[in-house]
C-alpha cells in the first residue's frame, strides 16, 4: 500500500473519531426554571414550553431536539408576581396556539413565528381551560374566582372579543372540549358534565356524574378524557376510573392524594399519574420512568414529555411501551454550573445541568469532547496540572477523564458535597476575604481575623463576588446586570462586562490573568478581556429582549420598594405615639412546656400559667405581653393559636381583625442576644403569629436560666391596619421589645 494511501486512510480515521466526539446537540437556550405548561402539536411534531419563572415561551422540533423560537413574556406581568401559563390549545392545523395564565389573560400565537397577535385581560382569576372550535373561529375559556365559584366566556378567535358570558352560576370548571362544531362541554370538581350549543349558548344537556361511593356534595378531585367519556376520580385514598356514560368503574388505583393531576391520552388506554408512572388502564400495568413530577402524553399516547416541577433541565420524551427516552428538549450547553482552564490555558473545561462535560478549545472556541457519564448536574470541573487529565464531580459520583483521546478512565460513586458560600470569597493567596452580609455594604477583610480592610457600597441582591488574580482587583455581579470591575482602592466600578440576564454566574481566568470566562443560568458561556472589558466569544448570542423585560421588571421591583419604605415612614410617624403602650411585664415565677415539647397548634385554656412558685423553685419566668394602643397588632408565636370568634377589633371601614382574647397563654417567638445587644442563637427555626388585639394581655413563659449574665430576650411586633383601603396587613416596620435579668423584681 503506497504512502498516499496510507495518508488518506489516516486522515479518514482520524476526521471520523474527531467527529465522533463533537457536540451532536444544537447549542441554545431551554427552560431552565420551572416548567410550568407544555402541550404537544396535533401532529406530534412540536412542543409547546413555558417557563414560569424565566417568563419564556418556547416552540420546539421535537424530532430535532431544537428550539424553533423564544418569545419573552414579560408583558403578562401585572406587578410584582410572576404569572405563568399553565394552559394551551392548538388549531387542528397548527397554525394557531391559544395560552392562559394565572392572572387571568388569554393570548394568541402565530405558531410557525412565535408572534404574538392579541393579548387581552380576559378573566378575574386564574385561566383553568381553554378550547378551540374545530373550524377555528371561536375560544372558550374558564377561570376560576375562589370559593368554587367559576367564570366561562366565549371569545372569537380572530380579534379576541367576547363573544358571551356564561358565567352564571358555574362552579368549579376544570375541563372543556368542543365536540363538534356545534357543541362543547364542560366538567367541574362536583361531577357536572354539560353539554352547550354554539348557536344560541344554551345548556343542551346535564349529566350528574357520582364520582365516588358513596356520592357525596363535596368537591372532588376529578381528571375528564378528552372525550368526556371517562375520569379519574380520587376517592380517599383511591383513584378511581369510571365510564362516564354506564358509571361503570372501569379501574380502582391504590393512590394517595396528589396535588398533581392525572392525564388521559386520547384514546382513554393510559394514565399518567404524576408519580413518574404510566397505567394501561386495559391491562392494569405500570411503567416507571426516569423521576418527574409532570408529564404529558401525545395525541396518540406513543410518546410522554416529563419534567420536574422545580428546577428544571429540560423536558425528556420517553416511548410509553419501551420506556426508552426517545428526545431531551434541553438548553446547551444548559445551565453552566462549573469552569476551568487549562494550566497552560489551551483548554477550558465546562460542566453543565445537562450532565455534559464539555472540553473547549480556547483559540478556536470549538467543542474538542463532549463527555457523557455523570447522573446528576456537574458542579466542578478540575484539570490536572499536567493538563492531561480532567476531574468533574457531581453531588454522586466523580469521573477522571483522558482530555487527550476523550475517553473515561476512572469512576468513583461518591457523595460530594458543595457548599457554594457567594457571602465569604477567599481571594487566591488566601489572604483576603470579600463578605457580603444582608442589606449592609460587601467589605474587604483578612481572611485570618474577618478585620475589615475597606467597605464598599451595599448592592441590592448581589449576585457573586470574585477576585482576579492579582487580587488588586475583583469582580461583583448584581443579580440583575453584568460583571463589574472593581479595584480594592476605588469606591465604584471601573468597568462592565454584560452577559445579559443571568445569574449564579461561575468565573475560570486564564492563566494570563488578562482573560476570564463566566456562565450561569444564561445557559451562554462568554469570554472577555479584563483590560479592554471588550468580549471576545459568546457562545449565544445574548437575549437583549429578554434583558430587557428583565430590567423592566427589576425597575418595577425598586419602584414598589421605594413606594413601600415611604408608606412604612409615613405610618411609623402616625404610629410613633403607640409604640410605648406596646410593654413586658413580669408576672409570676412558675414552670412551662419545653420548647420541644409544644405542640403546633394549642388549645384556649391555660395550662402552666397558672402554676405559681418561688424564684428559687421555679423553672420559668413567666410575662405578661400588653397591648394597650388603640390599633392591633402582630406577635410571633412558636405554635399556631386559633382566634375566638367573640373578640375582634372593627376598622373604620368595617373589616374585622380577629385575634386573642384576654389573659391567653401563649409560646412567643423569642430572640436572645447578650449583655452587649449581640445575638446569641436560640430556639427554633420555625413559627407562627397571632394577633394581639388592643387594650389585651396575654401571658408568656422563658426558661428561668436564659435570663442569666445580662442577657435578654427579644422579639418583634408590628402594628396591622388597612392600607389604601385594601387588606389588613402590617402598618410601619417592625418595633422590638426586650425583656433583661435587670427587669425581674429585686429579691
């Protein structure tokens, strides 16, 4: 074989072992957060995502795995609240989706774009169904207004107007399906099955469906087919499938109650309970999936899309009769959770949500390996200091990797830790420290003794503080905006580098000091000079759309802090002559429950109160809480107190507040802190309140030995009122009450 051959077979070889080891995923941005609604195509084809918490929308080729388009919700946000949409409906033909969210908005969708064509405020509550007519003209929709109660409303698809209102008298719709042209029906919790005309939207049929056995008035938890002729009831501690039309029961699950609802595919054979389970409702079996807390089957049931509730990466399609993932709709490199270059800065490493180590060539930013192994998210990257090995760890086992062939050559099952402290940053000598602390300025220290070097500014919900190399400068992240480049001598910023919305961003430097890159929950990986604060790479480009509806919303969030500080000065001054008519006194030495001890809820009668004995005998101090302003106010108690529906306090404007009625005895939620006023930690982590209504007293016990050596308890209050007309709530910022040794009587 001449040499040219040999050439060519070498090269052949060699392109297709290097393209074996490629990245096979299309790089983009997936939902990241929480999944809150998908649906399928009519044709199986597509998925429709949303992220409640990222505000994203998303189209997706289901047999490519690639986002087709991202639109930015932002604009459904009313004020502070995230709102989510939690239900879609297609057109039969695709063109067309329909979405509803929490606070009650209906939207249509150009499905090929992503465009939005009308956004309209269409309920008071939140959207709980949602159909489209087969000939695409008409929406109807349900919402749900508290207490059961339900609207339902016909709109025209076109333009969004309505059409008609049927709320009347509706209670609790969870289900609606046009079943014909003419026709629609709708289901509720209390086993109501109706049956309306599109003509003259009148109630054509009734049906009153006895979910469970005995039939019972009360609301029950009840999933319908798509074709109304079957559900899914949960009966105690049962769910029960029932055909709708003979009320046969068809299957009887042993099932606790779920908060998740159960699904039907189309042709009403298999369930999916959100137990990471499908049942074959014809054979009784079960098929379990990799862990999800959601899932969705396709029109012809062949296919399920699971995803957690919380923190989500991605949403992974499985075959119902093989159990095998057939797709993972996921961001790449996902959310980036660790990065490291080389010791000679050649390579750098990334470690993603997509359990996806990624080893990058640094000059032509190419993928050189992607490494598959890992079970859980990788959390660190390590390479060795020869540069020809790399270390990733996730939270259950450790992986050695050969970054020269790309292969595996060591796997440990471990548990590893990771405590990612953002609020303590060793700088690399290990000398100096930066420290943020809540709501006070982040600071410069020695590590060795925490003594402060320097203060800086406070930075409202900092995101991550770095140092650089040569520690004369550092890097800080507020949670809304970009890397800031900071020196240990300046009092602000001397340069910025964006990287778009994201946050928990990781930083690796180049071992020339001069270059860094970060990554977070952008899902993006950039690159930049330190000097020039110009970017060299990004591996996305960055969603200024979605930056800046993020902006948008953090512009909101300041202005609503700013309104609410100054509503709480204005009622600290109204409130100021009330704040001393809020006192401790001592009442009697006696004995009390332990703290441990206590029960969640308590009753209204005395127990230990009324125990009398000695200093020298007895256990506990007890004191008497007073209450002698004229407005109620908030106390924080270690268990729950129910309030006696004969004492309130009536507001000018006629809302009643209940609470306490005089001399209960009550486990406050103490504080404790030393001769000094510094806070020393004490008691549990957990609680409740009551309300403490005016001209009352309730009695409290402390244990006799905390009340030694100068100490004091202490605890909050707050004083409650309408404001701007609106609810009872918390009226000025909290006042503190303390309780010292020197306070008990003298012996």
């Amino acid at each position: 074989m001449n040499k040219a051959l040999l050439a060519i077979l070498f090269f052949f070889v060699v392109s297709s072992y290097c393209l074996a080891q490629t990245e096979k995923y299309p790089f983009q941005t997936g939902d990241g957060d929480l999944v809150s609604g998908l649906s399928w195509s009519p044709r199986n084809d597509l998925i429709l995502t949303t992220s409640g918490d990222e505000n994203g929308l998303r189209l997706w080729d289901v047999a490519a795995e690639r986002v087709l388009w991202k639109s930015d919700l932002g604009f459904l946000q009313d004020d502070l609240e995230l709102y989510s949409i939690r239900h879609s409906h297609w057109t039969n033909d695709q063109r067309l989706i329909v979405t509803g969210t929490d606070n009650g908005k209906l939207q249509l969708w150009d499905a090929a774009s992503g465009r939005l064509i009308w956004n309209l405020k269409a309920h008071a509550g939140s959207v709980t169904a949602i159909s489209i007519s087969p000939d695409a003209k008409m929406i109807v929709s349900s919402a749900g207004l508290g207490d059961w109660k339900s609207e339902l409303k016909v709109w025209s698809l076109a333009d969004g107007k309505l059409v008609k209102d049927l709320s009347a008298t509706q209670k609790d719709i969870s289900a609606i399906r046009f079943m014909d042209g003419n026709h629609f029906r709708t289901g509720n919790g209390f086993g109501q099955i109706t049956t309306w005309s599109t003509n003259e939207f009148k109630v054509v049929t009734t049906k009153q469906l006895s979910a469970c056995i005995p039939a019972g008035r009360n609301r029950t938890s009840i999933v319908y087919s798509s074709d109304f002729a079957v559900v899914a009831a949960q009966c105690g501690k049962n769910l029960v499938i029932k055909n709708v039309n003979t009320g046969q029961v068809i299957r009887t699950i042993d099932r606790e109650e779920n908060s998740r609802r159960v699904d039907f595919s189309e042709d009403n054979r298999i369930l999916v309970l959100p137990d990471s389970e499908i049942f074959d409702i014809r054979t009784s079996r079960k098929r379990r999936f990799h862990e999800f807390d959601d899932g969705v089957l396709n029109h012809d049931g062949s296919l399920i899309a699971t995803f957690p509730s919380y923190r989500a990466d991605g949403v992974q399609i499985f075959d119902t009769r093989t159990g095998k993932r057939r797709g993972w709709l996921v961001g790449h490199p996902g959310v980036v959770k660790s990065l490291a270059f080389s010791s000679d800065g050649r390579r750098f490493a990334s470690g993603s949500a997509d359990r996806i180590v990624r080893i990058w060539e640094t000059q032509s930013k190419t993928v050189l390996f992607s490494l598959h192994g890992h079970e859980e998210e990788i959390e660190s990257v390590e390479f060795s200091e020869e540069g020809k090995t790399l270390t990733s760890r996730s939270e259950k086992e450790t992986i050695v990797w050969d970054i020269e062939r790309g292969v595996k050559l060591k796997e440990t099952k471990e548990e590893n830790h990771f405590e990612n402290n953002r609020e303590r940053v060793l700088s690399p000598s290990l000398k100096f420290a930066l420290v943020q602390e809540y709501e006070k300025p982040f600071r410069l220290v020695h590590a060795a003794t925490n003594e402060t070097i320097k203060e800086f500014v406070l930075i409202d919900q900092l995101d991550n503080l770095v140092f650089c190399p040569d520690e004369e400068h550092f890097l800080a992240k507020p949670w809304w905006g970009g890397w800031q480049l900071w020196s240990i001598e300046s009092k602000q910023p001397i340069g910025e580098f964006d990287v778009g919305y994201s946050y928990y961003n990781r930083v690796a430097f180049h071992p020339d000091g001069k270059t860094f890159i970060t990554g977070g929950e952008g899902q993006n990986i950039l690159m930049f000079d330190l000097d020039s604060g110009k970017m060299i790479w990004s591996l996305l480009p960055i969603d200024e759309q979605e930056f800046s509806v993020k902006k948008a919303a953090e512009a909101r969030r300041v202005a609503f802090l700013n309104r609410k500080r100054e509503n709480e000065r204005l009622a600290d001054i109204e409130n100021e002559p009330y704040n001393h008519k809020v006192y401790i006194t001592f009442d009697h030495y006696g004995d009390m429950t332990p703290l441990g001890e206590q029960r969640i809820a308590e009753s209204d009668n005395p127990k230990m109160s009324n125990v009398r004995k000695s200093a020298t005998d007895a256990g506990a101090i007890w004191l008497r809480l007073h209450n002698d302003s004229p407005v109620p106010i908030s106390v924080p108690t270690q268990s729950m107190y129910l309030p006696n529906r004969k004492c309130f306090y009536e507001f000018p404007d006629g809302q009643k507040l209940f609470g306490l009625c005089d001399n209960r005895e009550i486990s406050v939620w103490l504080g404790l802190e030393d001769k000094d006023g510094k806070p020393i930690p004490y008691g549990f982590d957990f609680g409740s309140s009551v309300i403490l209504l005016p001209g009352k007293s309730v009695l409290f016990a402390v244990p006799r030995e905390i009340l030694s050596n100068g100490k004091a308890i202490r605890f909050s209050f707050t004083f409650q009122k309408p404001i701007e007309g609106k609810k009872i709530e918390d009226y000025g910022t909290e006042k503190v009450l303390r309780f010292r040794e020197s306070d008990l009587p003298k012996d």
